[in-house]
C-alpha cells in the first residue's frame, strides 16, 4: 500500500498518549498510547468488546477522554463534539451507514460541498451535483445512480454510499469502523479503491476491522487490543491469521466452520415463482428439516427482500410460499412468527436493536409466551434463561441488567441472535448474522446453529461472505438480478463458481 516506509518514519498525523476513559467496572480504556501517520493505513482488530469502536469515538469527539493526551499535528486536541473533531479534520465513518433517507444520493455524498448555481447562493446546481457523483462513481466502479433517493437503497448500498464521501470530505484522519460488514467481494474491493484513493492523497486513515482476510490487502500497520489495552502492535500485514486470534483471545485457534451434517427431514418449506416489485423477478427454491441453505449474492441481487417477504415485512407481488405444505401469505411479521418462522435482520440497528431496554427484555422478548405464569411474566426464569444464551454466545459483558445501548456493535449483534433463537422457532433466517462479529466469536454463533438443526430447526443463512457461506451450509443457492443463478450442493460448489453466478 503505497510507500510504506515513508509512512512510517514520518512524524506522526495523529498520536494518543496514554489515554483512558473509564464506562464501567467492567471495562475501560486504559493507558493506550498509538500513532497515526499520513498516508497509512492503521488496522485495529480485536474481539467484540475489546474497546476498538470505543477508542476511535474517544478521537473524534463522540466520549471525552478522562486522562491521556490526543496529538493532532503536534498540537493538544480536545474535541467537544463529532462536528468539531470533523472542522479539525478528523472524520468517522460508523458501522452503519449514517445517511439522509429524503436526499438524493449525490446530495448525500456531497453534503455540505454541493455546488452553487452562484458563487454564494442559496440554489444548488442539480446537474453538476449530478455530473460530479456520476464522475465520481465511474472512477470508483459504483453501479447506484446519483439521483436516486437514500431511502430506496438496500444495506449494502447505503455503506457503499456513505464510504463514497471520504473521496469529497477535506479531512487529515478518517475512521473506519467496519466498513465491509455486509459487502460481497466486489463491493468490498470498492470499497479498498476508496482507502487507496484517500491513503494517495495523504490522509491517515484508522481502519477497525473482523475480516482478517483484509490485513494483508491494505494494513502498513496493525494494533491488537484486548479488554481496554494495547494486546501488540505489529509493523505491518504480514502476521497470520492464526496468530492474531491468539492475541485477539489469549487462546488457542479454533475449528472457523464446526458445521455438523445432519439427516434431513421432510420438506418444510417451498417458494414457487416468488415476484417482488423489480427486485425479485422469480424466485424458487426449497427447505428441508435440519438442512442450512445459504444464500448468497451480490449489492441488490435481492437477497434481503427475499428475507423480508418470507418474514412478512415485504409483501411479494406474486408466487407461492408454502410452510408445511400449507399455503402462507404473511402480512406481519406476527403471522410468521405464528407458523415457526424467524428473522434475523441485515440492519440491527434500525430493526432489531431496543437500545434503552436491557440485555433480559432485548433477548426475551420474542418468546415471552415462554415465561408466562398465573400470576404473570416468570422474571425469574427469563433472567436464569437469558443467562444461559449469554452464556453459550459469549455476549460481554453479560449481566442481564446492563443495557443494549451500552454494548459493542458485534455483541449487541450477539444479543440479536439469541433472541431469536430463544424464540424456539423451526425455520430461522439469518441475514448477515455474523456481521461485525470478531473471528472467534463467530464460531459461537456457528455452534449455536449445529445446536438448532440438530433440535430439528432448519436455517436459511443469508450472507456476502463466500467463505461462510462454504463453510457453513449444506446447498447454496446464487442470487443474481432478482432471480436464482444456481442451486449447488456444497460438494459441488466453489468461491469461483459462486462468483461467476452471482456477476453473470
């Protein structure tokens, strides 16, 4: 990436020294001391929890830091607010794409720098907005028309989106806080187009990730931590994968994919000719008791529509859904709950998350019919319950009483994922359920859905992630323009065949 050793032996862009900033008795930032180069590309990894996301937000302007110093160019900054660490030129861009659903998306990208008509005035010039995205999006290899509105965009487009405005933003140090959560390949190699473009032209850039696969394609640099403080810090992308989940955990490496393969049972659910809209054209495919199929494809080949329509947040414009046999035609989510079915959404924060309420009711509250009792809720039991699930899935910190928003983004994704699994359901969807989840706390989400299938549940799992995908499921099946590009049984499918599908 660039000219490495330049980076390197430069005075640093952006320093912290000893910097600490305390949450709870259970964790804190403590005595971190990094530097942050122009032209680099500074990789954090570590696990769920571990204080990544913590850190950066400690940068820009998001917490106040309650001992240590920040260094931007040399000087003492103290940012009181987002907007007045991005004045100085120190940018964030967050899990989730944080976008303006009534805009356009080159009002989006160029938000704040739109074009004037006049030197001055008030009234934008629409086609040079549009002209300059349109140049923009070329150069990067964006397939999203600059005039659409935010609002229409799926998940992945909108990260893709709001990637875009780091090549606009006049900025020294940009973040990125897991930036290809949820990208297929070629979304994410826009995305590294996007870090190369910015790296080139001088800017520092803090690049927090759980695909180690990335470290090699763009670190100069990777710092480990783990539980508040600085684990390593190594010179460059060249460590193994294996030796950075020992530090990430202080432990031994794991199986990636314990997948079991169970005896499949009979037919439990079919879709016929299933139509959405112009994003699902004609889709057909069935599931078997105890079978995982994946689902894969690439940015708006439909595959989270394709979620919501079985789940009763979409409603199909024609087709069939059969579930045990029985035709099924879902307006709520409510009645496909009531025929065993489950969903796990691509979009936690805005779909799933119950940020004020704590970790009992976010994971309870799919299945309360569980803890009912004469006298009402059986509190008791939902606590020893929900112990359990925090327990099997390695949710940190895990007290019952702690609340949602207070947690990391990949283990409030945990917390997700045991809601529904609590919810004792015989068909689960799960859309991106390991995004933005640590390498070796996948493998508890991956344990968990051996443990369901081989209780008799059968598992849809949506995901970009090929190598998941491969690893995890038993027949894959490719979307690619709204209908079904292939139908592989995992003994016959590769990352190249997926590939060559899911572009056709």
């Amino acid at each position: 990436m660039g000219d490495r050793g330049t980076a390197r032996e430069a005075a640093p862009l952006l320093a912290l020294r000893s910097l600490s900033k305390f949450f709870s008795d259970d964790f804190a930032l403590r005595d971190v001391s990094l530097e942050l180069r122009a032209g680099e590309v500074h990789v954090l990894v570590g696990q769920n929890g571990s204080g990544k996301s913590a850190l950066m937000k400690a940068i820009c302007g998001i917490f106040r830091r309650d001992g240590g110093d920040i260094l931007l160019d040399g000087e003492s900054v103290d940012f009181a607010s987002v907007n007045e660490a991005r004045l100085a030129g120190v940018v964030m861009q967050h899990q989730n794409a944080q976008l303006f659903d009534n805009l356009s998306v080159a009002e989006n990208v160029f938000f704040g720098r739109v074009p004037r008509r006049q030197l001055g005035a008030r009234t934008l010039d629409k086609y040079k907005l549009h002209e300059d995205c349109e140049r923009l999006f070329t150069r990067l290899g964006i397939a999203i028309s600059p005039e659409d509105l935010v609002s229409r965009l799926g998940y992945t487009q909108r990260l893709v989106v709001s990637a875009a405005q780091t090549c606009v933003a006049v900025a020294k140090a940009v973040v990125f806080d897991e930036p290809t959560a949820g990208m297929a390949d070629p979304e994410r190699e826009i995305l590294f187009k996007i870090v190369r473009e910015i790296r080139d032209r001088g800017v520092g850039i803090f690049y927090i990730s759980h695909k180690l696969d990335e470290i090699g394609k763009i670190a100069d640099r990777v710092t480990v931590l783990h539980g508040g403080r600085i684990a390593a810090s190594l010179p460059d992308g060249s460590v193994g994968r294996e030796d950075l989940i020992r530090m990430m955990t202080g432990g031994t490496c794991t199986e990636r994919y314990p997948r079991l393969r169970v005896e499949y049972g009979p037919q439990v659910l079919s879709v016929e000719h299933l139509r959405s809209g112009s994003v699902l054209q004609d889709v057909s495919f069935t599931l078997r008791k105890g079978e995982v199929l994946g689902i894969t494809g690439l940015m708006g080949s439909g595959r989270t529509r394709l979620a919501n329509c079985l789940f009763g947040q979409a409603r199909p414009s024609g087709g069939l859904v059969r579930v045990d046999g029985v035709r099924a035609e879902f307006r709520h989510p409510s009645e496909a709950l009531r025929r065993g079915i489950a969903l796990i959404p691509e979009d936690r924060d805005n779909n799933a998350s119950f940020h004020n309420q704590d970790i009992v009711q976010n994971i309870s509250v799919a299945a309360l019919d569980r803890f009912l009792g004469s006298y009402g809720l059986d509190t008791r039991y939902m606590e020893e319950l929900t112990d359990e699930y925090i327990s099997s899935l390695g949710i940190l910190p895990g007290h019952p009483s702690d609340i949602m928003r207070s947690y990391s983004g990949g283990n409030q994704q945990k917390v997700v994922v045991a809601r529904w699994f609590m919810s004792l359901c015989k068909i689960f969807i799960m859309d991106e359920p390991t995004r933005g989840i640590d390498a070796a706390a996948r493998i508890d989400i991956y344990n968990a859905m051996n443990d369901l299938v081989t209780k008799g549940a059968s598992i849809i799992l949506i995901s970009s992630d090929i190598e998941e995908i491969l690893g995890m499921c038993d027949r894959i099946l490719v979307l690619a323009g709204g209908r079904i590009a292939c139908d592989l049984p995992r003994s016959e499918a590769t990352s190249e065949k997926i590939l060559d599908y899911a572009s056709a």
